[in-house]
C-alpha cells in the first residue's frame, strides 16, 4: 500500500509536473478575492463608548454603511506587547477563538487616558512611554514609542470584518442571486472537483498596518523563501495553510507544513513583531516604501524631490475567526523573542541525546536490519544515538502495532540499543485505518473521538493505510485518549526508551482538497475544520507529547518530532523542513528557512540530511552533513526509493569528512545543550541571523547564508558545487574572529575569502567568547557525558572572555522540579580565568572536570601559569604556547567543572 499510495502522489507533484496545479493561487481563494477586490468599508470608533478595566479598554466600531457593529479591545501587557482585538459586538453565533496557543492569562497593565481631542483619544500605561492612541476620521489606530509612531493599524482602510449571518433562504427567484452568490465564494466555493460548503456563510476578517521606518521583515514560517520577507505588491502573497507539499517549490510563498504567524521587523534602533493569532488560512501581502527618492507631485519640476522615509506595510487576511493581534514593542531583539516567549511559552529543553545524530530512513526493512545499522556506526567509529523506523514497522499501517514478521521482538530489540544507550523513535500519523476488527479503530470511533464531515457522519480520506479517519485532535478527551495509548501497558512492545515522530499531520488526505482535510469537516463543538486548519498538528504535537510525559509519570522530558506546527508548538519538541529533495537548491535554502523558524520560537528545527528524495553525490552529502551538524536537530532521512545512505557507503573519504562533521557536532554538544537552556529560559535561539547579535549593523540585515550558533560562533555552511574558496562576512569593526580550525584571527567589519577543502567548513568563534568541549566525541550522549571537558578562550581586543556551560542529567525534569541543575560562568579579566556560579539556585553536583583549556589571542608567551582551586594554595602547570597563532594550551588539568577555581597567566 505503501509503495501504490507513493506512486499516487510522488508522481504527482515533483515540480514541474501538473501536480502542483493541485495547490491554490490566491486568484483561486475567494476570501482574499473579496477583500482585495471590494471597496473599502467605512469604519467609525465610538470614542464615548470608551470603557476602561483593569484588563484594559475597549469601544464600539460602527461600519456607516451596513450599521454593524464590532467592539475594539486594547490592553497592555506588561513588560512591551498591546493587544489589539477586534470581533462582533453581537453576533448571532460565537466566532472561534484560538484557544491553548497561549500560555496563560497575561500580566495586564492598567490603561489610562493620556489625552482626549475632538476627532482623537491617547491612552498609555506604565511609565507613559508607549501610547495609542485613536484617530475617528480616518479610523487609525497608532502604537507610539516616546514620541514616534512606530507601528499604524489600518493606515489603507483596510479593516475587513464579515459578520456572521443565517442562511439565506432559497425561493423562486434566488437561481440568479445564489449564482451571485457562488461565484463571491460567499457560501459555496469550488475549487477542482472540490466543493467547499460554508456552514456560517463568509466570515473573513483582515487588517492592514504600516510599519514606520522599517524595511526589513522576517518570520513567517513555513515558506521555502529568502530570509528576509519580500514585496509582495506584483506576487503571491504568503501563505499560511498548512500543506503536505512534497518536494516543494523554491523561492515560494506557497504555504507548507506548518505556519507561525509572526512577523518580526528590524532596524537599526528598534526591532518589532506583530503576531496574528488565527489558525484559519491566513494570507499576508507585503509591500515596501521609501528608502528612495519621489516625486512630490504630477507638476512638481524634476529637482524637487524628497526622501521618503522607508516604512513598511503589513496586510492580514484570514478566512474566519476574529481579530486578534499582538504588537510586541522590543527595543531589542532579545526582548522581542522574550515577549513572545512570555505569549506563547519558551522552548522545550530537550532530552540531550535528541541533540546527537539521528539515523533514519523509509523503511529500516527489520530487526536485523536496525541492528546492523547501529553496527555500522560502531565498526566506523561514527556516533550516533537515535534509529528511526518509518510507517513499514507496523501490521498494515496500524499505529501502536508492530509487523509480526519484520519486528517480531520490537521490546529485545530496544534493550539491544538501550545497551549501547541508544533510543528508537517511531512514526505515529493521525489517521486510523478503517478497519473493524482492529480494537483501536473500534475504540475511537464508539467513543466519537474521530473528525465528522459536514453530514454528521465519519469523514473518511485516504492516506497510507488506504481509507482513513482522522483523530479530532482538538477535542480534549480525543487527545486524553491518545496520550493514554504511549502507556507502556497499553502500547504493546514499547519501552521508556521509545520516542515518537508525528507526521501526515497537516493533515495531510490524499484525495482531499489541496492534499488535505476539506474545510467543512466537523470537529467537537461544531467548529469547521477552516476555524483551526493550521491547529491540527499543534494538537496532535500535544497530545503525543503528554502521552510520554505520562508514560514516565512526569518524571522524564519526552522527544517528539512533528511535522506540521503552530505558534506555541516550541513548547512540545522538534520540527523539521519536510520532503526535500536531494539538490544543492534545497541544502542552500534549508538555511534561511531554519532562521525564520529560530526567530519565531520554534529553536529546536532542522532540515533532512542529505535530501529526503532523489539520490545525492557524495560532495553533496558530504557538505550537507556538515551543515546539518551546524543546526539544531541533526537527522538523515531517506525515502526508500533510493539508495541505501548510512555515512559509511561512499568511499573512504566521503565516510571520514562526514565521521568529522558528526564527531565535531558531539564534542560541541555541552555548548548547543547550554545554548537550548537559554531558549528555555530567556527565548534566545540557538541558531540567530547575524543582525539579532550585531542589531546596528545595517550590512548584517539581508544575510542568510551565515548564521551566529549562540552569540560565539558564526558558521557559513558550503552549499555550493566544486567550491575551493568561500567569501565570508565578519561583523563588527572592533570584532576579533578567530578559525576555529587555524586558530589565525581576522578583524571585523569585513568580508574575508577563506579556502575551503571537502572536509572543512568556515566556522569562527568571536573574541571575547569561552566555549566548552568535550575532549572526545564517545559513540553517544551517554558515553559523551563521561568525558572531561576543554574550553577554548578567544579573546577580544582588551584581553578579555566570558561564556558559560549548563549541567543537569541530561533527561529529566529534576532540572525543573529540584533544581538539579548548575550553571557555571567562566570569565576573563586581566590574565586571571575565573570560573564561578551564574546561579546560586542550582544544585546539580557534576562530577565532571575541565581537562584543557585554549587561549586564542595570547599576543606574548607567559613566564608562568597557575592554577588555584577555592580553599587551596596556588599551584604552577605545565602550558605549551604556539607563538605563530598566538596560541595558549594549558594542559593536563583535573579542574572539577561544578567548583571554583582560577587560572592565572603570568
């Protein structure tokens, strides 16, 4: 079945092929249509209807043409975000509300008048910095940083609010007007041989807004585009529904597998976010101004010209739902991942071994096939600590089954990787095959737990089993009774050491709409699917990842890996880029991807290796692993239609630059896993474009080739054939940037060209930086942790270094739950490298020791070096000094990583 239902949609959509035809234009969406095409409604505010509480405020909006009425709800949130809302004052039926995407109730500020003019009401909070105010005529709504207006809310008029009305009724004259009606998309829509009919008529909202002063934006995800955000006045506009695209156009802003609908601007003093919360499909045009000169007017003389200030305009479309937007007021870009990170949680700190390399492939054939994988990786000395098996592990495409004849000791077979302290992860998809006599089948549907078509009966679509129901992931007692199968007792053959991929979950429906669940399915409530299209994956997401959480008795963090997400989806685990394809396009574009999902919280992503389809030269894969090893999460995939691609089957040269990659990526792991500790904690990504750590630097704003891994090393991957040489930008004039291969140092505020060979990638760690190592890479995480630690000091123009290392046990909550858990600072002043607690909280007693440590920089050999641990005598060390690359080794070192110490240069 398997092998037919690829043949049913490979074919169908590699590019170029008609199969893309199967996805919309946006010519081809009626919502947008309407809102594009139709004049602008005139909205009026009701200043006197003003009523201020202790959430915020809120007034009537009345459009003069139809009478209708909306209510406006503005509120401040501490610490720099507004939230703007704006839904019926009375409709006949409640509008769906996104519900379990934030976090909790936020820390309002209380609201008060500032000013109050004829035509015009400011309202401020706090400290009376920030302001709104609104304007009557025109509508505007204004956010004002000190005394510039930073960001405007329908500046174009182009507020677009369909109340929600009854059926109309059909009589003998209603053929012309229902025709009317259709070709409007107002309560039928067709597109292909799919028709879509609208249970509460048309129920789009929109609203536009101007960014001042800004031309760089980002986000957005998941779009395989340029990082930075595009005009798009002559174009598509972007797109958030989430798809089963395999193989996916590049450079397009055809939605794809999961949607973050967050914007994020930047410019030199100031960096912003609007966040639109509505999981209905969503469209975004993007149009960019100023920067350039214009002409004042028609009769104006050539000569009179003027700068117009660059700025930046924003318009949002959503099928359904209500307004509901945030404005996340920075300054910095820290504090805007923060505001965010407060909205919709922070990142998941992952498990340690889920940092490591994953092996997977469609299909690892059985047993004896896995365990002659995890064999190879040992007999070529490459680490590595997850296998993954793919939807061929099951009895007939069953979930939560295992094929009898290919897995027969699905149990002996995870104690054989739990030897060697390795994990397995399997696929779970959220559709159940049709099939009576199957007890889980039988279950979800007697408990009602499956999605319903717009008939009252089961919705049924096809995906690999064959006929298909879909869990309804929004309902909590569905997901109750999903998270309840993980149980051990309850999933035959599962250990604690079984980890779960969630994929398909778009969802992805092979005869359905654009490859997906038509719209007007039904889920709990009553809510048609088009309320919460782009939720479906979250939920799943969430339910799978409280199901391991309740299989441990929520003592053990879980790892799942999703394919489609929504904003808040960071809290729950990894996701990845999807179905590429095995070119130098797609490891090229996998970078600015990556970004855009780092910068709107989803830190924890990466791309296949290698390429999930086709089959790739080994240069390819060779640079591809490199890169890989440079991201979040590190996993190899490949489908079964091609070559078998375990790192050891392309020569001897290709087998050792990718064992080097892998084992570079291992040793570095105390730096990554510190890293996703301060994602956790304070919203940093690990993975940053390079304007998040040089904000000033204007040159830095459209790069997206290179990227800062945490604020101490900046990696430019390879992603072009044949190259022998790479040009590299380094930031910051007063910057030092030291080859972490050479150890030669570079000034900043430059472009450098750096040669290249296969097994080298440019990667540079700034001055002013410390980073912690493991001395070797062991063949896991576990065996990982044993070893000792290095550090590598860079140091900066005024001889100084400061960095940190993160210690817990690596796979528990205790980090959370007991505070077991350290936090060490080391920092360099004056030739004296302290190390020292960051927090007094922690309690995590490491065993562990700092075995060398490197200082890049040393301008002059030292006459001495000591050593003096806390409470005992200053101790001389033997030290080795490279004078050409101003090179300070101190080796042979026994320093217990959790005490204090200090190594003094002489």
């Amino acid at each position: 079945m398997a092998e037919e239902a690829l043949a049913n949609t490979v074919d169908s959509v590699v590019p170029g092929d008609e199969g893309k035809k199967k996805f919309k234009k946006c010519e081809d969406i009626a919502f947008y249509r309407r809102q594009k095409g139709e004049h602008a409604t005139q909205y009026h505010p009701l200043l006197d209807t003003m009523v201020i509480t202790e959430k915020g405020a809120e007034m009537e909006i009345v459009d003069l043409g139809m009478q209708a009425q909306l209510l406006l709800q503005v509120c401040a949130i501490k610490d720099g975000v507004l939230r703007v809302t704006i839904d019926e004052l009375k409709p006949i039926r409640v509008r769906y509300k996104v519900p379990d995407v934030l976090i909790g109730e936020p820390v309002w500020e209380r609201l008060r008048v500032d000013r109050r003019e004829k035509n015009s009401l400011t309202l401020c909070w706090g400290a009376g910095q920030d302001r709104f105010r609104i304007s009557i005529s025109p509508f505007l709504m204004e956010v004002l940083c000190g005394e510039e207006v930073t960001v405007t809310l329908n500046p174009g008029n182009r507020l677009f609010f369909e109340a929600l009305q009854d059926p109309p009724k059909l009589g003998p004259t209603s053929e012309t007007e229902e025709g009317e009606e259709d070709s409007a998309g107002l309560w039928k829509e067709t597109f292909k041989e799919f028709v879509d009919i609208k249970a509460n008529g048309p129920s789009s909202v929109g609203l536009d807004f101007t960014l001042h002063g800004f031309s760089h934006v980002y986000g957005l995800p998941e779009h395989a585009d340029s990082f930075c955000l595009k005009d798009t006045s002559d174009a598509e506009p972007y797109r958030l529904y989430n798809l089963d695209v395999f193989a996916y156009d590049i450079n397009s802003r055809l939605g794809l597998y999961g949607s973050v609908p967050l914007a994020l601007a930047h410019k030199p003093s100031r960096s912003i976010g609007v966040f639109w919360l509505n999981a209905s499909e969503t469209l975004l045009d993007i149009r960019m101004s100023g920067d350039r000169p214009a002409v004042e007017g028609a009769s104006s003389p050539p000569v009179k010209r003027r700068k117009v200030s660059p700025h930046t305009d924003l318009h949002w479309m959503s099928e359904s739902g209500v307004i509901d937007t945030f404005i996340l007021l920075g300054p910095t870009p820290s504090q805007a991942f923060s505001q965010y990170a407060e909205l919709t949680g922070y990142q998941a700190l992952p498990p340690l071994f889920s940092l490591g390399y994953h092996q997977c492939r469609w299909n690892y054939k059985d047993e004896t096939d896995v365990k002659e994988v995890d064999a190879g990786f040992d007999c070529h000395d490459i680490p590595y600590d997850v296998i993954w098996l793919d939807i061929e592990h099951t009895d007939k495409k069953r979930y939560f089954t295992w094929d009898p004849h290919l897995f027969p000791d699905p149990v002996g077979l995870q104690r054989h990787l739990q030897e060697k302290n390795r994990k397995l992860v399997v696929i779970s998809d959220p559709h159940f095959r049709i099939d009576p006599l199957w007890p889980l089948y039988h279950e979800a549907k007697n408990y009602g737990h499956f999605v319903k078509d717009r008939e009252g009966g089961l919705y049924q679509g096809s995906c690999w089993p064959g006929d298909s129901c879909y869990l309804d992931f929004s309902s909590q007692k569905a997901r109750a009774w999903y998270s309840g199968l993980f149980s051990l007792d309850k999933y035959k053959g599962s250990t604690e050491s079984l980890f779960v991929w969630n994929d398909m979950n778009e969802p992805s429906v092979f005869d359905g709409p654009e490859q997906t669940m038509p719209k007007d399915a039904v889920h709990c409530g009553g809510w048609e699917h088009r309320e919460l299209h782009n939720l479906y994956g979250f939920y799943q997401h969430l339910a799978t990842f409280e199901g391991l959480i309740s299989r441990s008795g929520g003592l053990e963090r879980p790892f799942v890996l999703s394919r489609s997400f929504f904003a808040g989806s960071q809290r729950l685990g990894a996701v990845w880029t999807g179905d590429n394809l095995a070119t130098w396009e797609y490891l090229k574009i996998s970078i600015p991807m990556l970004l855009s999902l780092s910068i709107t919280g989803v830190a924890f992503c990466g791309a296949d290796v290698g390429g999930f389809f086709q089959d790739p030269e080994p240069e390819l894969l060779v640079r591809w692993y490199q890169a890989g090893a440079l991201q979040p999460f590190f996993r190899g995939h490949s489908a079964m239609q091609t070559k078998r691609r375990e790192p050891w089957l392309f020569g001897d040269s290709v087998t050792a630059a990718i064992r080097t990659a892998i084992r570079q990526r291992y040793r570095l792991l105390p730096y990554w896993y510190t890293l996703f500790h301060h994602a956790h904690t304070s919203a940093k990504p690990p993975l940053r474009p390079l304007w998040v750590e040089f904000p000033k630097e204007q040159n830095t704003f459209a790069v997206e080739h290179q990227y800062m891994i945490g604020g101490a090393l900046l990696a430019c991957p390879v992603t072009d054939p044949g190259v022998t040489e790479v040009k590299v930008f380094l930031p910051g004039a007063g910057e030092s940037w030291y080859d972490v291969h050479t150890a030669q140092v570079f000034r900043g505020g430059r472009t450098v060209s750096l040669p290249v060979t296969l097994d080298t990638v440019p990667l540079f760690q700034r001055g002013g930086t410390v980073i912690p190592r493991r001395t070797a890479s062991g063949s896991c995480t576990a065996h990982l942790q044993q070893l000792p630690f290095s550090l590598t000091v860079a140091l900066d123009s005024k001889g100084h270094a400061e960095g940190e290392l993160y210690l817990d046990d690596g796979h528990s909550f205790s980090f959370r739950d007991r505070k077991q858990f350290a936090l060490r600072r080391f920092s360099l002043q004056q030739g004296h490298l302290h190390s020292s607690r960051a927090d007094d909280t922690g309690l995590f007693d490491s065993e562990s020791t700092v075995q060398c440590v490197s200082f890049l920089g040393v301008k002059r050999k030292p006459s001495a070096v000591t050593v003096q641990i806390s409470g005992a005598k200053e101790d001389h060390t033997e030290f080795h000094y490279q004078e050409e690359q101003h090179l300070l080794t101190v080796g042979g070192l026994s320093l217990e990583v959790g005490k204090d110490w200090e190594i003094r240069i002489h």
